[in-house]
C-alpha cells in the first residue's frame, strides 16, 4: 500500500513540475519533507544552480519536524534569500498537501520577507 501511495506523490510532483520553474530574477522554492526532517532550497532552474538552502538539521531539530521547526526552516530559508537579494519566489510544494509543515514553511517564509 506505502508503495503505490508513494507512486501517487511522484505522480502530483511531476504534474506540478511541469508547469512551474524557477528563475533568476524568482527562483523555485523547492519543499521536501521525511519522516524525521523538513527541507527546503530556491533554485533556479534555468541555470540549475540552488541559491539557498535550509533545513531542520541546521536549526538542531533531534527527533522529527513538527509545524513550529518548519516555521522557523521557512524564516531561515528567507533570511539567506533576502541576503542573495531574492524576493520573489515560485512554490513548489513537492506533491505534498498543502498543509501542516508544508504550510508552516511558506508561512514562515513569507513573515521572513519572501513573496509567493
């Protein structure tokens, strides 16, 4: 069952790949989650370059990502932006729903100063 479900997601993220991409001047805000971290980075596609990056592991997150540690991944991940002098970004959700950890990055990128 884990396996097909796993096939479902591959399937989501391909379908949202195919209509957006990352730039230089509104990179992609690339999300992914496992089952003991969060981890997100801006990339951009055209050059194929990572621009930025944070995680959970860097912030000292032991067992797992709960919504307060992705909130704080998402504020470190638009503080490094705001000092390469990114503003504007392209979310990529990475085929996960659009809620919980998911949400409390973007929302936390978004107080750090980062528009999506």
């Amino acid at each position: 069952m884990a396996f097909n479900k796993s096939l479902r997601r591959l399937r989501i993220k391909r379908s949202i790949r195919r209509k957006i991409s990352g730039t230089d001047s509104r990179p992609r805000l690339s999300v992914f989650k496992s089952n003991t971290g969060i981890y997100a980075q801006l990339v951009d596609d055209l050059k194929g370059h990572t621009l930025a990056h944070a995680s959970s592991k860097e912030l000292g997150s032991v067992k797992n990502a709960n919504v307060t540690v992705s909130k704080e991944v998402g504020k470190k991940l638009a503080e490094r932006a705001v000092a390469n002098g990114v503003t504007d970004v392209v979310f990529d959700r990475g085929g996960y729903l659009y809620h919980g950890n998911v949400k409390a990055l973007a929302d936390g990128a978004r107080e750090g100063g980062l528009k999506f």
